[in-house]
C-alpha cells in the first residue's frame, strides 16, 4: 500500500527531473543536483549524514556530498526513487513514514517555490492531519531556536506551541504551510502572523528555526 512518505519521495524525483541539473532551489547555496545529493547521502551514507547534527562530522558529510554530487544526475534521481539500501532502518515504514513524509514534503517545495510563479499545491485532509500529526510532536524541537515566543494554529483552531517565551507570534495556516514556516521557508510560508510588530520582524529575520 503506498504510504505518504513514498508519495513525497516520487513527487520530488519527478520535480527534480523536470527541474533539470541546474534548477535554484529554496536551500541557501544549493541547486537541484545539490538537493538531489543531499538526499541520497541522508539515506545511503549514516556515517557521512550525521555531519547534519554533529559538527565534527562536517568534512565527512561535506566529502559524501561532493561525491555524489559528481554523480551523473539520473543516477542521482534513480537512487530517490529506488529508495535506501536494503539494511537501512528507513526500509522499517514506522521510521519511513516519520522521518521521510516531512522531509520529502518540504524539499518538494524547496524546488516548486524556488520559480518565479510557483502556486500552492492542492493537499488533501488527510495528508494535512498527517502533517499536524508530526508537527504536534515535533513543534518544540523544531522551534526551539525561534527568536521569540511562537504559537502554530490551524485555521481551525488548533493550537501547537513551538517556543514558549515572550513576546509571543502567533502564526496561522495549513500543517503543510506551519512547517515551511517552521523550516526556515518564512518567505514563502502562506501564514498570517499576528502578535508584537519588533517580534514578527525579528522571526521573518530568522533563518531556520529549528533545524
């Protein structure tokens, strides 16, 4: 049965084939056959991947990255597509489905929001209950590193607080928008914020909040 995160995981290879080579993205320094690199080490290389948390795995990671980076790039897509290795824990759906549906998700965006006339996609209501189903677990994580207070609320009222602090910015949209924005995407994240002027500010200011 197809999953959200192998869903994600064929929209973004599709998008970075039609994107080509040499696309921007919203990664600050990256064009797609970067992102398409990235992608491939975060699943095929855990040793090098790490460099993403640890800083005294950078070179490793920084050495992965050119590596692949020189690969040429529809082997690059062919191994997104075909996915990790067979003894990877990301073959285990639970950490499939954790770990890939936002990540896949938000890279998608970081090619499609990167043209000049890009639209929001169209998401169903599952995938966004699915969305704020891991945003709700993952808020203060994320926005741990927020400049101010932040509050996440749906359009429907529900609330996730993702730094307590003061003042407090309370931002509102879709799950899949609330995660842009909690990402470090504020320029292209389709939320109203609302709370002290200096504090808004000071969040669009930011680069990525949590990761």
């Amino acid at each position: 049965m197809s999953t959200f995160a192998k869903r994600e995981r064929l929209l973004l290879a599709d998008l970075l084939e039609t994107a080509g080579p040499q696309a921007p993205t919203l990664c600050e320094g990256w064009l797609t056959r970067d992102l398409a690199a990235h992608v491939v080490v975060r699943e095929r290389r855990p040793d090098a991947a790490g460099g993403l948390l640890i800083k005294q795995l950078a070179s490793r990671l920084d050495r992965a990255m050119e590596e692949f980076a020189a690969k040429p790039y529809e082997e690059l897509l062919q191994l997104i597509r075909t996915g990790p290795p067979r003894f990877s824990p990301f073959q285990l759906k639970p950490l499939d489905e954790a770990s890939n549906t936002i990540e896949f998700y938000v890279h998608t965006e970081d090619v499609r929001r990167a043209r000049p006339e890009w639209t929001p996609r169209a998401l169903d209501p599952v995938f966004q209950d699915a969305l704020w189903s891991r945003l709700e677990r993952t808020a203060r994580l994320m926005g741990r590193s927020a400049p101010t207070g932040l509050v996440l609320r749906r359009p429907d009222g529900r609330t996730a607080v993702a730094h307590r602090g003061t003042p407090v910015v309370t931002a509102t949209g879709e799950p899949s928008e609330l995660l842009l924005l909690l990402y470090g995407r504020q320029g292209v994240a389709e939320v109203e914020l609302a709370g002290d002027k200096e504090a808004i500010e000071r969040l669009h200011g930011g680069k990525q909040l949590g990761i």
